[in-house]
C-alpha cells in the first residue's frame, strides 16, 4: 500500500508525504521532495522524448518507496537498540 497522505510546501521546497506498508506489516511515513521526482521527469523526456504522464508519477513513487524498503530489510539489525538507553558504550 502507498498512499499520498499530505502535500507539504516549506520555504518554496514541495514535499509528498506517503504512507506505505513494509514487509514486516507496520505501515510508515515516508517524504519524497518533488525535486527528485522532477529528476527523474526530464529524465523520461530526454530519453523518451515526451512529457511525463501520471502513470509515470506513479512508477517513480513506487520505485523510490521499494528503495526505501529494501534499504531498512538491509540495515535490520539482529538487536534491540533499546536496551542500550543509558548505556556508556565506550566503557568495555
């Protein structure tokens, strides 16, 4: 699930925010500056000399959202970060 849940525009900067489901079953916020969406249009109409459509949109959000959820499968770590509150991590 990926759903377009607010637009944010701070200091001339537009922001998409979603929500989208992860493979472990949460759901998560995740903001994707419209710059970077923008990209990767001129890209679509240098390489295929046409304007971007919304089926397009819709590809480049998906594809930015699975980077995303490739990238926290890969960094998961084994431990619970939780138990180390508190805790001098440079005593031995």
């Amino acid at each position: 699930m990926i759903k377009l849940v607010k637009i944010e525009t701070v200091m001339g900067q537009l922001t998409l925010v979603f929500e989208a489901s992860f493979p472990d079953g949460s759901t998560k916020t995740v903001a994707i500056n419209f710059s970077e969406i923008q990209d990767v249009f001129r890209e679509i109409k240098k390489l295929l000399g046409r304007e971007p459509t919304l089926a397009d949109f819709k590809d480049v959000v998906k594809a930015y959202i699975n980077k995303v959820r490739e990238r926290q499968a890969e960094a998961k770590p084994s431990f619970s970060v939780e138990n180390l509150l508190g805790v001098d991590l440079e005593e031995g």
